[in-house]
C-alpha cells in the first residue's frame, strides 16, 4: 500500500510485536483498521493464523475443512 500510494508511513501506528508485547495497544473500536503484511517471518504467519482460527472458532464462522 505504501508503494501504490494508499498510505504513507504517518499511517503506521505499530510493528506487529508492540502490539503482541503489550507496548502499545491494538484496536480499541471496531471502527478501526487493522492492516497486517507478513514479510518472511514463518513464525509470525504461523501465530496470526492460530489467533485467527481461534477467533473464528469463539465466534462460530467460516469452515473447517480437512487437509
């Protein structure tokens, strides 16, 4: 987004282990958005897919399918 112009770095708030550590907080509305690049980290992807299925599972959405 930052390359094709729709944001600019004023528009980043936090690195995703500020937010997981605590030293600054996430969204406080859900009129916020949350804008995540995974770029290399295999562990990163690993635990925003874990919250994410977690989430969705507490929430009863989307679909389990077997791999």
């Amino acid at each position: 987004p930052i390359k094709e112009g729709t944001i600019d770095e004023s528009h980043i708030y936090a690195e995703l282990a500020e937010i997981v550590s605590g030293a600054k907080k996430g969204r406080t509305s859900d009129e916020e958005i949350t804008l995540f690049k995974s770029v290399g980290l295999a562990i990163e992807d690993t635990i925003i897919a874990k919250l994410a299925y977690e989430e969705a599972v507490k929430r009863g959405i989307g679909k389990e399918v077997e791999l």
